[in-house]
C-alpha cells in the first residue's frame, strides 16, 4: 500500500517522544549466544526517545533456542497503556514470503511451472502499455524481477481506512503505467507480482489464498497468533499496540483499523514477533518446502548496490559481523516490522508502531536488527 509494503521498499528493506517501558530480558550468564538484554533494550529505547515512535517491539532467540522480549515507549499515546509483550502487529510485505511458499509448495506438487509465463495460469489478464503476461514468468513474479510497475505508491494511503479493494482493483491501477523494464532485466520492488501471484494460487487450487496459507503454513507451524483477515475485518484481535499514521500536519493519528485489503498477497496478514521468528526458521529449516524449491527460494540477484539480494520472496542481507540473515520486513500504515534469521538459528523480529517518514529511522531500526542477530 502506499502502504509501503515498504515504499524505501524492499531496498533495506515520527512524533512526540513517548517514555520507554524496560524490557523484559534478563542477563544469562549461561547463554553468551543471547544478545545482551541492554543493547537490545537501548536500540528500542532509542527508536522511542530520539526517532519518535510510539513503541516498539522485539524478540530475539539465540542459537540454543533461548528466547528474550523487549518493548520501549507506549502501546496508547491517550491513554499511556504499556505495551504488550510480543503483542499482535500488521505485518504488511512479510505476507510476500507466506504467498511465495504456497506457490513454491505447488511447485514441489507439480501444479505449477516457476518458469511458464503468467498467461499460462491467468490467460489475458495481464495486458498493458508494454505490459505483457506472455513474456513474464512466475518466478519473475516472486523475485521482483518482471518489470511490472508497482501499485503501492498509485494508491491514496489516507483513504485506506475504509476502502475495499478486490485484487483485480489493484491490478488495474498498475496496469495503467507502463512497463517498467524488460522481464528479467534486473531487480524492481512490485507489490504487483505478488496480487498475481496470490491469483495463481486461487486459479490452481480453486481456493481463497488466505484459507491455502492457512491450511499449508499457519496451522502446521503452530502460528496460532497469525492469520490473514477475513473480508471486511479491520481489526487486530489479540492484545496489541496501537498503530499510528502521520497526517498532513504532521500529527500522530490512530490508524489502528483499517481495511488492509490493499496488501492482500502482497501485505495484508498480522502476526507476532515470535510466529515470524518462528515461520522464517522454520522455513529455512526445510520444514516448509522440499529441498529442490528451497534452493529455488534462495537463489538470489543483487538488489542495485545495497548488498542485500532478493530470492523468491525472501531477502538475504550481509552482517556486520560477517555472515548473512535471510527474512523479509513489511510496512503498512501504522506498523514497520523488520527482522530475520540465520543459518545456525539465530533469530529476531522488532515491531514499531508507524512507518517513520524519515528512512534513516529505517535503517536505525535496521541497525538494532544487526546488533540483536552480531552480539
């Protein structure tokens, strides 16, 4: 959505200040893997203090399983309520990595062909200025490599609240640009790919996509704080923090319930700190695809000169501490979560309650992302 299911986007992929709650974490001498409780706590204090959002939120688990919360700043700006521990946030594109497996899974069943065009499975429904679903393929669809321009940033974000999108409304705001670069040229973040995508899996299956993620992801990983929102449902159900949007005169407004239908496959699913740590480890465990499609998933192009590189909806960013992680991260009004895993099970996810107009704040939050996964 204008959204952003990331509008700095994927590529790495504001506000009074609000006092810090402690965290929950305790030094364990035994557990050296553990990131200090202090450093973690001290990156959201300051997400909180000096960037100005309203809260935040962390889990962070190391490589022997152990597991740590951490909040800062308010879950309510009126009313000053803490915020709750691993509490219920949108999770806005991290929904991109649930639709990429569904697809991958399909794969493995043979049902569909990561390298048959678009128009094999949704016959001409992709035509435009350039625009041609003959010339591109799903993979180009999972890796953001088709050329297809991006709706998010062509819808209004203050009318989100009430407005219903059906798929296809969002097709057809992206249809009317023009192709952004020929199929497979390079990288190019579109939302875009994935309302195909999640098209696809309905034609295949000739079922909803949010019942598919269900019944392939959600319950057999045991995420029983996820879930994709029904029609017309703009709440968030469990304990969670308030979600706020900066509006023309740059206050902090509740954005809270909104109808998401605009994420739809692209970043419409709410989650928790922990059922993300647990479904991206889970996934690069192997516990989700077979091998064939993982090592599918996992080969990458260069995102520009950013050092990260995109797979089939899943990024892999470098540490600075050496090594790699592979996640997603998402924005939608009112939440930015960003986070992954590595390779020997380290694992975090940290929430903010509003998407900080100022990508620097980003990378900050980046930036404790690092420290929670290198120290």
């Amino acid at each position: 959505m204008a959204l952003s299911l990331s509008a700095a986007t994927a590529v790495a992929l504001g506000v009074l200040a609000a006092p810090a709650a402690s965290g929950t974490g305790r030094p364990d001498p035994a557990r050296p893997d553990l990131v200090r409780p202090n450093l973690v706590q001290q990156g959201l204090d300051a997400l909180v203090r000096t960037d100005g959002v309203p809260a935040a939120l962390a889990t962070v688990r190391g490589r022997d399983g152990g597991v740590r919360h951490y909040t800062a700043g308010v879950a309510d700006l009126a009313t000053g309520a803490r915020v709750p521990v691993d509490g219920q946030v949108r999770i806005g594109s991290n929904t991109k990595t649930f639709t990429a497996v569904v697809v991958l899974q399909l794969v493995g069943e043979g049902k569909v062909d990561l390298d048959a065009p678009v128009d094999t499975y949704l016959p001409g429904l992709v035509r435009g200025d350039g625009i041609d679903g003959r010339r591109i393929t799903v993979r180009q669809l999972l890796q953001h490599t088709s050329g297809l321009p991006d709706y998010e940033g062509l819808i209004d974000e203050a009318s989100l609240r009430d407005r219903y999108f059906e798929p296809r409304d969002l097709l057809d705001v992206a249809l009317r640009q023009k192709q952004q670069f020929a199929p497979g040229e390079r990288f190019g973040y579109s939302s875009t790919g994935y309302v195909l995508a999640g098209l696809i899996v309905q034609r295949v299956t000739g079922r909803p996509l949010a019942e598919e993620i269900d019944r392939r992801v959600v319950r057999p990983l045991g995420l029983r704080h996820t879930y994709f929102p029904a029609v017309g449902d703009r709440t968030i159900r469990e304990p969670h923090p308030k979600g706020y949007r900066k509006d023309t005169a740059g206050s902090l407004r509740d954005f809270t319930e909104l109808d998401p239908s605009a994420g739809w496959a692209a970043g419409q699913m709410i989650s928790t700190d922990s059922d993300l740590n647990r479904f991206f480890s889970e996934l690069l465990a192997g516990h989700l695809l077979p091998p064939a499609q993982l090592a599918q998933m996992r080969t990458t192009v260069p995102v520009g000169t950013t050092g990260m590189a995109s797979g089939l909806g899943i990024f892999r960013r470098p540490l600075s501490c050496g090594g790699v992680y592979w996640g997603h991260g998402g924005d939608i009004p009112g939440y930015e979560t960003r986070g992954g895993v590595t390779e020997d099970g380290r694992a975090v996810t940290i929430a903010v309650t509003t998407v900080p107009a100022d990508y620097e704040v980003t990378r900050r939050l980046e930036g404790v992302v690092d420290t929670a996964l290198c120290r």
